[in-house]
C-alpha cells in the first residue's frame, strides 16, 4: 500500500515538476561534460537538504564527485561519517568520496604536514588532534547541538538504510587525500557548507591545485544582515528584552561577546580569511540572504505534503523535529534555508553562468569588497590570545607583525578582552565578513537577498521554494529505499528476558564513558548469573573517551545480549564545574586515530553488531521540561539522574544499590550532589581509575599532558567529580592503574580467547581486542590500547571477587582538583584524610585471564542475536510463523 501511495504521489508531482524542469534540474542544453563538484559541510540539519538538492540535479549536468567532513563545529568525525555513508547508499551514490579527518599536523614553523585532519581551527592546529575547542565552545553538546547533529534528532537510525561502507582505521580516506584526488582531476567547483578549516588546508598546501578550482560557493558570514531573532513582536503587550534582534551575526551563544560573526565563519576565521583572499572567484551566500528565506509555515506545509521520495520524506523528518523541539515559538520566524539555499544558488549560478546569463534563479547578487577579520585591535599587543604570534619570534605561516592577523583572538564565548561594561553587545568582531577598502578588501559576489516568487497567487513565496520541493521529489535520481523498505521482512523485535522464579543478586548500576574497555566490560557483565549481578540500569557520559551519540552502540548491545530491559540513561556531556559548554579536560583526548573518531565508531566496529530498535531520540514532552511534546514522546531518551531514581523505587525495603563506574565520575556525583539521600541506598561503590603512586614512581596514562606524570585518565577528565566521590564517607573500592596494568597483557587475553568456546560475544570481543592489539603493534597513534584492555579489570572482580584471590589494602586518600592540568585527577596518599578507600593492590593474573575467557565462551546467557549480518539475513526471509 506505501509503495502504491509513493507511486500516485509522485506521478502527480511530476507533471507539476514538467513545467520547471529546467530550472529545476532538467536536461541541460548542450552534450558538455557534467560541471564537477566537491562539496565540503558540516552534516548539520541544514547541510543535509543542501546535499540532497545537489544529488539529485541532473548528473549529466551536474557531478558530485566527492564530500568532504568538516568536524570542528557541528559533528563529530565517526558519526557524521558512517551517517553521509548512509545517505549516499539509499540515493545509490557509492561512487561519491567521503573523505574524513586524517592525523597530520602543523609545527610551531607553520610547516604543514600531509592529512591535517581540520578537527581544530588553523590557529590552534599542532602536531596531534589534541587541541583546546576556542570557537566551538559557541555550538553547544546536547540538545538541538551536536548530539542531535551526529544522529540527526535519532531519526538517521530509524530511517535510512545501512549499506556495507562504512569507517575503518587507517583504510577510511582523508579529507586531504579526497580533496586533492578530486580536484587533480580536473576543473571542480567547490561548495562550503561549515566551517573553511579542510578548504583553507588544502589551499594552504597545494597551491598550484588553485587553477583546478572554478569556483567556490558558502554559505556564511554576515556583510549587512541584521538578525531578525530575538526581535519583540509588534504590538507586545508584556515586557520584551530583545536579545540578537539586529545584529549583524548569529552567535547565539556569543551574541554578548560578538554579534558580528555567523557560525560557519566563526567556526575558524583565520581558515575563511585564506579561501577569501586565495584569489579564486568567490560567491557568498550570507546571513544577509538567508536571513530572508526562513522556514515559514506556508513552506513547511508544502513540504509536509511533498513527501513522495525517500530523501523528501528524511529531509522533511529532520526539518520537523528541528521545529518541534526548538526552544520558543519562533521556530519558523528563525530558522532559515540556510545551506540548502546556497546550495539553489550554486547551481543556478553554475548553469547561467555556462550559458553566459549571468544572472541567479533564486538571489540576488552583487559585488561588495570585504574581508573576513580574524583578531581584534589594537594589533600587535600580544596577550596570549594568539598563538600565530605569541611565543614566536618569527609569526607563523610568515604573518606581518602588527598586520591584521596580530591582534587579540577570541580565546571563548566569555572571553573578558570581548565584554564592554554596561552592554549586552561585545566588541570582538573574529569572523565578521566586513565591508572595508583598501589592501584588505576581496571583490566577492554576495547573495543579498532571495527572490520572491514571480506566482503572486502560490502560498510560496520564494523561487527556491518551489525548486527546492520540486527536485526534491522528481522521480529521476531518487533514493532507493529507507530501512523497513531495505528487507522484504524487515520488523523491529525488543528482546527482554524471563527472570520469574530466579532469584535476584545484588542490585546494580554500570557507569561508563563509552570507550572500547567499557563495551568489552558491559558483554562481560551481561554474561553473568541475575543471580550474582542484578543490572538495573546504566549511565553513560560523553565527558570522556566518546561523545554523547556512541549511546547508540550501547542499545546494540543491549539488544545482542537479550536485555532491552535494561534502561540507559544519559549523563552530563562537560565536567563538574566546567559549564554545559567548553571541552575543559576532554580536550586531552585526540579527536583522530586512536581517540574519539575510534571510540564513537567501536573502530569501526560498531556497523556489525545488531542493530536495535532502541536508539537515542530526540523526542520529548512538556512533562519532562520541554516547550511541547513532540509527536513521540514516549520514547524520549531518559537522563542519568532519572534511570537512578527509577532504579531507586524498585528496590525492597531492605535492598541496596552497587556502583561500578569505568570513566570519569561526572554523573555519579552529580547524582550524590543532587539527591542527599543516595548515599543511603548505595551498597559499595567500585571506581576503576587513580593513580598511586608506588616505590617505582610509575607514571599515569595521561599521555596528551606531559607535564601531568601521576594522573590516571578517568579521574583527569573530571577531578572535582573524583573529589566528591573519592573523598565520601561511602564504601568505595579503588582499582587503580597499576593493577589494570597487570590486567593488559593483549596477547594472554588474545591466547585465552581463542581457545575458548566460540560465541557471537566472544567472537566479537576477540575480532575488537585483536584489532585494537594490531593497531597498537603497528601504528604509534594506538600505543595506548592496553588503557581499556585494563578497564575490564573492574567488572571481573565484581563478578569473580574471591576466586581471583584478591589483595587489598585501605588507604587514606585525597584528589588534586586545583584548575591546573600539570596536577589535576591525582590521587594523594593523605594520612590527615578522614576517609580511606579500599585499593586492590594485587590478584591472581592467570586466574584472571582464564575465568575472563571462560565466561565470555559460555554458552549461558550468550547472544539472542549476533550481528547486523543476522538480522540481514533474517529480513530477507519470511518468518516461520508467518509461512502459510
């Protein structure tokens, strides 16, 4: 019945669609070679109408030869990956590039090494992926941020298709290698869509490649807009405080400090001033334009009802849930057609201009003389803000002292040196697309304004409108199929097990930062008797080794493990004390190889485990806070403090809870700090991480901070949570580093294993330790896999306890959480500490590995479904019971 509805639908909307279908995307005049096209983006909401809209153009017209990810702003590198590859399976594009990332950096000469990955802005990049997120503190974690952008609000999960490509280390290409593989190949035109960091290093670094450009088309930056959110509506009759009404930006986390720069050019101005002033022809799409193309509610019902393709109805989906879960009720007044309105303004352009017209379907253009500025007067007074200057008695990338670039930098969205005493509006203008003369100034073709509509009668009142939802549902260069279309029999089944009659073990909560130990540790706890380990629920954080979307492979193991039971709740994405935005702590993990880009994808991993019907989901209800309910709010992700108060009123009387906690201690005291009674009902606490230091003066593993010798990574990453926790009155088992050390030894583990029985869990854990033991043994950037080998250490004990034959010791014992890194996350022996905590100081290692490798290879409680390949394979079949 949907497959005949999609069919009427669309026959409909193709004869409307014949009127257009030149400027929609039709056949072009001529028998010339396809125009090229590379475009760059962040895979926000807005990008993906934008890519859309060019794939489905004519390909003997136009080409999309390659996407490239930048990952400095609105996504992060794994999910934004695996989410473009996704994309392109259902539109049947696999031959398009996807380039990501890459390990390269830049010295303190300004010597660029190959594949910088672009994952910091050029000002901060050194040699690694480990860098302070200066600007990107302006996009914030969580909701309508990057939680809802890597999975696309939960609905990328539940919609598309999953085809076989997908990240893997070292095999996945870089934005680097796409970029000049595409470009080499001849004449290409380039659209940005984010941030210019990727753009900028390959200009940067392979500049006899200019010629090869045609064009570049962005979307970005502001020259005369005036931000129409945040205005009081007319005629208010109760007190208004406008807050970005007017401004020439749109930073509306940083409006106080700059109200000149827009997102896309903030996300690294330094980066956007080089593709400026690269002397290649430039359209500029601003907020000047976009500003007057919002998502109004004529438009958004005519989407509502233009839903006949796949990508129509994906598009419409993310649009939808954008606006359901938008803060006030100016959804439609604020949120505008931002990068798919640049992308309409590309193609016209690059048809007209072929066609020597030189005039644009959807904006109009003219030429201003601007530049994109990149630090603050006066120049020259160097304050520690701009490390292109600053410490460098020859400024990098050969700047001119006291030049335009020698100013104060923003160094955040509360930067002081931006504030102006008595005035909602700061003065640091880093990234203002600004109106000058002179040397500075770049001629650039700047979109003003969109054009109406020329049909006076048509509730659209945008040309782009009518394009827009036309191309989006021709029938030509459609997508294939989402997920319940991909397989015949495909349905969604919850696996919860049957524990009537079985006693209970001790109640208990596991709460982790996502990286690979915690997934080994999480199938190993799993595998336990209910009997000896009862898991009530689980945390995660995305303060630590993953962000907050890798809550996805959670629910999938969940789901191969039989325990959709089992609730997750979210937790806090900053550390105690650090604010809801920033990356204080975090930013010490690399974001590339060996760090976050592994962790948010399992190394590439996480696409062969089954796929569960629990997903992270930005649904919500006014019950739980939000300004409405949306269309689902049953099914809204629960938090962390809300999973523990759940688990807290199932307990009998007399019962009591046990912690294990595997990364930084950020939701467990934030649950201690908000609810006075937990302590009453918490049995034990067991911490896996500290660092003691012992006669041989180990060092810690906080490799990214050098000058911090003692400190261990999961209390590093929030010491003031590790104080609050580790300082209690609570009964509290340490098991710190150098016991974990004696847990990593990959190749026993591995021996072990392989001799074991064989099941899907163990199959999986042996298939993900010999990787991360491969790519330790043969890449610099994973020498320090053995980190979460240790991480099982925690869960062993507390299931095997005695039989490991366990030595502890107490210890009185205090946290360094003074503000300062050198220092920060170490654990003190402190004779004057009123509290001490239990250290297992030693076990028996044979013991350990056997029993670790006997209970994954038990056929008990194994796996009900072992992989994305079985569900596949049972999607193509038809049920038994459904067999006639």
């Amino acid at each position: 019945m949907e497959k005949w509805r999609r069919t009427v639908v669309a026959a409909v909307v193709a004869i409307m669609v014949s009127v257009v279908v030149v400027a929609a995307g039709g056949a072009p005049t001529d028998q010339a070679a396809p125009q090229r096209i590379l475009l760059d983006t962040d895979m926000d909401t807005d990008d993906l109408l934008a890519l859309m809209y060019i794939l489905k153009q004519n390909r003997s017209e136009f080409e999309l030869k390659a996407v490239t990810i930048n990952v400095n702003a609105w996504s992060d590198a794994g999910h934004a990956v695996n989410h473009l590859y996704d994309i392109l399976y259902m539109m049947g594009r696999d031959d398009i590039l996807v380039g990501i990332g890459g390990d390269g950096g830049i010295s303190d000469a300004g010597t660029i090494y190959p594949n910088v990955g672009g994952y910091l802005p050029l000002i901060d990049q050194g040699i690694t992926t480990v860098g302070d997120c200066r600007y990107r503190k302006a996009v914030p974690l969580e909701g309508g941020g990057r939680l809802d952008v890597d999975t696309n609000w939960g609905i990328r999960r539940s919609f598309l298709p999953q085809g076989n490509r997908r990240y893997i280390p070292f095999q996945q290409p870089t934005t680097q290698q796409v970029m000049v593989d595409t470009i080499s190949a001849g004449p290409t035109t380039v659209i940005l869509t984010g941030s210019h960091t990727n753009f900028a290093i390959f200009l940067m670094t392979y500049p006899h490649l200019k010629g090869n450009v045609k064009h570049i088309y962005t979307m970005g930056g502001g020259v005369r807009s005036k931000n129409p959110t945040g205005c009081c509506p007319k005629n208010v009759t109760t007190a208004c405080t406008p807050q970005q009404c007017g401004d020439i930006g749109n930073l509306f986390s940083s409006y106080s400090t700059n109200p000149y720069a827009e997102f896309n050019i903030f996300g690294d101005p330094f980066a956007a001033y080089q593709v400026f002033h690269s002397g290649i022809p430039i359209t500029l799409v601003p907020l000047d334009a976009t500003n007057t193309i919002p998502v109004n509610e004529e438009f958004f019902y005519a989407f509502q009802q233009h839903q006949s393709t796949f990508e129509a109805e994906y598009c419409f989906k993310s649009l939808k849930m954008a606006r359901d879960t938008w803060p006030d009720d100016q959804f439609h007044a604020s949120y505008f057609m931002w990068d798919s309105f640049t992308s309409g303004v590309a193609i016209s352009s690059m048809r007209n201009d072929k066609d020597c017209q030189h005039e644009n379907d959807f904006a109009e253009l003219e030429y201003m003389n601007i530049t994109v500025i990149t630090s603050n007067e006066p120049y020259g007074i160097y304050d520690g803000s701009n490390p292109l200057f600053d410490g460098h008695a020859t400024p990098k990338f050969g700047l001119k002292k006291g030049g335009v670039h020698s100013g104060h930098v923003q160094t955040g969205i509360t930067d002081n040196f931006c504030l102006i005493e008595g005035s909602r509006k700061g003065r640091c203008e880093d990234g203002y697309t600004k109106e000058v003369s002179g040397l500075e100034a770049v001629p650039v073709r700047v979109a003003t304004k969109a054009k109406s509509y020329a049909d006076k009668n048509s509730p659209l009142d945008r040309e782009f409108f009518k394009s827009f939802l036309e191309v989006l549902t021709l029938r030509d260069n459609s997508g294939r199929f989402n997920i319940t279309e991909q397989f015949p029999f495909y349905r969604e089944v919850l696996y919860k097990p049957d524990f009537v009659n079985k006693s209970r073990g001790n109640a208990f909560i596991f709460d982790i930062d996502m990286s690979a130990g915690d997934f080994v540790s999480l199938i190993y706890l799993l595998k336990a008797p209910v009997e000896v380990i009862d898991l009530k629920g689980i945390f995660v954080s995305s303060s630590g080794w993953a962000n907050a979307a890798t809550i996805d492979i959670v629910y999938d193991i969940l789901h191969m493990m039989g325990r959709d039971d089992i609730p997750v709740g979210r937790g806090n994405s900053t550390a105690l004390g650090t604010g809801t935005l920033g990356c204080k702590y975090v930013s010490v993990i690399p974001q590339g190889s060996g760090g976050l880009l592994d962790s948010d994808t399992l190394y590439g991993l996480a696409r062969i485990l089954p796929r569960s019907p629990r997903r992270y989901t930005a649904e919500n209800s006014v019950e739980h806070g939000a300004p409405r309910n949306t269309d689902n709010p049953e099914l809204r992700q629960p938090l962390a403090f809300e999973v523990w108060q759940s688990v807290k009123e199932q307990l009998d009387p007399s019962e009591k809870i046990t912690i294990l906690t595997n990364g930084p201690l950020t939701n467990f005291a934030n649950i201690v700090l908000s609810d006075t009674n937990a302590s009453s009902v918490i049995k034990s606490v067991y911490v896996v991480g500290g660092h003691i230091r012992d006669e041989n003066d180990s060092n810690g593993n906080v490799f990214t901070v050098p000058s911090n010798r003692y400190a261990e990574f999961n209390l590093f990453l929030d010491p003031l949570a590790a104080k609050v926790v580790l300082e209690s009155t609570m009964d509290i088992t340490l098991i710190p580093l150098r016991s974990q050390r004696k847990a990593s030894c990959f190749r026993t583990l591995l021996e072990a294993l392989e001799y074991a029985e064989n099941t899907p869990e163990s199959s999986f854990v042996l298939h993900l330790l010999s990787l991360l033991h491969d790519l330790q043994q043969k890449h610099r950037l994973y020498h320090h896999m053995g980190i979460f080998l240790g991480e099982l250490l925690g869960a062993v004990y507390l299931v095997e306890g005695s039989n490991m034959e366990p030595s502890l010791l107490l210890k009185p014992i205090s946290i360094v959480a003074g503000n300062t890194t050198s220092t920060d996350g170490q654990v003190v022996v402190d004779e004057q500490s009123a509290n001490s905590v239990k250290v297992l100081v030693d076990f028996d290692s044979d013991e350990y590995y056997s029993r670790v490798a006997n209970h994954l290879g038990s056929m008990e409680r194994s796996a009900v479904i072992g992989s994305f390949a079985e569900q596949r394979a049972s999607w193509s079949k038809q049920p038994d019971n459904l067999r006639v």
